[in-house]
C-alpha cells in the first residue's frame, strides 16, 4: 500500500488526497474548514478572467455613455453636432388664404407655421381680388421687430397678383403680411406661400 503522509494520521478515518505517488491527509483551519490552495487555474482556454471582464465592463460603459447622444432611446435618434446647420426636407409647403382687407388701403395676413417646422418659402404671391390697387409691400412680422423685404409699385388691376422669388425662412408665429395700396373697406385680398417644410430643432 502507498505511504501515507503524514504517518501520524488520525485513525480510524481521514480525509485523504492522492498526489501521484501517496496518500496525504488534507488539512483544515481552526474551525475545521477543508483548506485547498489553488496553484493553477483550472478554467479552460478563452474563460472569463477578471482582466477580461474588466474591459467588457469598460466597453459597456463606453456604450452607455453613448446614451446621452441619444435625444430618445425609444426612437434611437442621434442628437449630431451642428444637425440644427443642416437643411432638411419635410414635405412641399403650400399655402393659401384669402379674406377681407383690414381696412382701405389696409393690409392682409398669410398662414403661420404649426409648432415644430420651419417654412422655407421660395415664393409668394398676393393679390386684391376686388378693387384695383397701386403697390403691394410685404413685411415679415415676427418677434421683435416687423422688417419690410419687398414692394412691387404698378397698376394692379383687380386680381391681378404681385410675387416675390427668394427664399424666406418662417418659423412658428411668423407672418407675412401684405399692404394694398389702393384696397377699399370690405375687399377680399389673398396671399399665397409656395416652399418646403423642415422640422424645427430644438
């Protein structure tokens, strides 16, 4: 029978390991716990060390940070530097209305944007389609300030319509309005905004 180390064993039972060549007696702690240091690992090639769990965990953590680009998670949409520069295409704009003149040679309103798109406006028209008028002046009314960008001076028979051709940005509660010279009290007038939408960022 092989050795047994060590000799002095306590009988009539001990808890024995084989090293290959004889029988040892394992040792325990004061508490009588087996205790076995381990000299090798014993995980397979390609298992889960501590180091390689620890950079999974730092490229988790990469992906996470990545959250904050998100405007929302639900709908994965990347909030991207310099995205409210960028020119965007949200369907053709057009738009008409057409009422009574605020008064004799008075003024009339186009439609205003809705909450959450900008108006890119390549072309506007208005017209008095009652009464012959003299000039047509259109003036953007905005926050702030109410600039006049252009007057078409002429004889303007009734119906007869005005335009100007360059772009024009409007954003939620802009108008265009439009001075008839040369309109009466009670005279239906219309202006007309021909363009693009984008959405507004935010």
């Amino acid at each position: 029978m092989p050795e047994i180390l060590p000799e002095h064993a306590p009988m009539p039972r001990a808890f024995l390991a084989w090293d290959g060549t004889r029988y040892r007696v394992c040792s325990v702690d004061a508490a009588g716990q087996l205790q076995v240091d381990v000299i090798a690992s014993g995980l397979p090639a390609g298992a889960a060390t501590a180091a390689a769990q620890a950079l999974a965990l730092a490229q988790l953590q990469l992906i996470e940070d990545m959250r904050d680009a998100l405007q929302s998670v639900a709908t994965d949409r990347l909030i991207v530097r310099g995205e409210d520069q960028l020119h965007s295409f949200g369907g053709r704009l057009g738009e008409i209305k057409s009422g009574i003149v605020s008064g004799a040679g008075g003024t009339y309103d186009s439609d205003t944007p809705p909450a959450g798109v900008v108006w890119v406006i390549i072309n506007i028209g208005a017209w008095d389609l009652t009464s012959p008028t003299t000039e047509h002046a259109y003036q953007l009314i905005k926050v702030g300030d109410d600039p006049y960008f252009y007057n078409e001076i002429r004889a303007f028979g009734a119906g007869s319509m005005s335009r100007y051709y360059y772009s024009l940005w409007m954003v939620p509660g802009d108008v265009v309005r439009c001075h008839f010279i040369g309109s009466l009290a009670g005279d239906t007038c219309g202006v007309h905004l021909l363009g693009h939408v984008m959405t507004l960022e935010t």
